[in-house]
C-alpha cells in the first residue's frame, strides 16, 4: 500500500531560519526541520515532503496541487501570510484538505498584528511556540488523522 503523504509547505522568510532571529526562531535551518520531519514520517509510516517559497501565489498552488495528489494532510507555517492572506484561506477552505497551523514562535504572544490567522480560521489544528519542535507534535497529530 502507498504511504500516506504529508506535505509541510513554509511561506516567506522561513528559507533564512537558522540566521534569522535566532532569539524568536532557534538556530535549526529548514533543511535541519526537514530532515528530523522525513525521519520522523519514516517512523511513522507517512511519505512527508518539505517545501518553501517567498511567494503567495505558489502557496496556492501547492495546495491545490495536494488536493489534487490527494494529500493526507498539509502542515503550514505560512510565516506573514498567516496574518495577511484571505487567498490562503479561500484554498484552504476550496479544497477542504486538513490543514495543520504551524508556528515555531507563538504568534499571540508577539505584536498585536500576529494575533489574527486567517490560515487559523480554516485549519483544523494549530501548533504553536515550541520552535523546532512545533513541525514534529504536528506531524505527529497529522499521523493520528
Ligand atoms: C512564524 C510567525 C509569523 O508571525 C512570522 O511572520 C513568521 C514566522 C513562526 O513560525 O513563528 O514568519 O510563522
């Protein structure tokens, strides 16, 4: 049988962690989050494909891509889009995939204009303000869908 695949799509400014704001992000690089996630999903059963872009436009299309590939779930940080993007939110809620909010920092916690999510308001879960770890308690509730 084919393993179930999640997709762990990060928008803009998530390719420099590693150099960005250590202090609020951790000194992990995407490529460090991306290997531990393969390993993990190895472990679990579950194909994971990492990616990332700066641009808004191919978030959406990713996602739409998923639904299409029929995707098991999606894990995103959207990074700035989270509190920007109604077209996130629109194809979130066109393709009806299960979507997972993820955050390295706790954006409710942080200035005021990261208190709204419009990802938040179509995904069925959040994990938030663990660092690093925040894409692995997600990958582990996206195994339990
Ligand atoms: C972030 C939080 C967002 O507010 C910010 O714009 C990011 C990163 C996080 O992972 O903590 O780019 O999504």
């Amino acid at each position: 049988m084919a393993l179930r695949k999640i997709l762990v799509l990060n928008g803009p400014n998530l390719n420099l962690l590693g150099t960005r704001q250590p202090e609020i992000y951790g000194h992990d690089t995407l490529d460090d989050i991306a290997a531990r996630l393969t390993a993990q999903g190895e472990a679990l059963g579950l194909a994971v494909e990492c990616r990332q872009t700066n641009h808004e436009g191919v978030l959406v299309d990713w996602l739409h891509q998923a639904k299409r590939e029929g995707v098991h779930a999606v894990l995103l940080n959207a990074g700035a889009y989270t509190h920007t993007s109604i077209a996130l939110l629109d194809a979130i809620l066109a393709t009806e995939l299960k979507v997972i909010e993820v955050h390295l920092s706790d954006p409710e916690t942080r200035e005021p204009f990261r208190h709204l999510s419009y990802v938040g308001m179509a995904a069925i879960d959040c994990v938030k303000g663990l660092g690093a770890k925040s894409y692995e308690v997600a990958l582990e509730r996206a195994a339990a869908l």
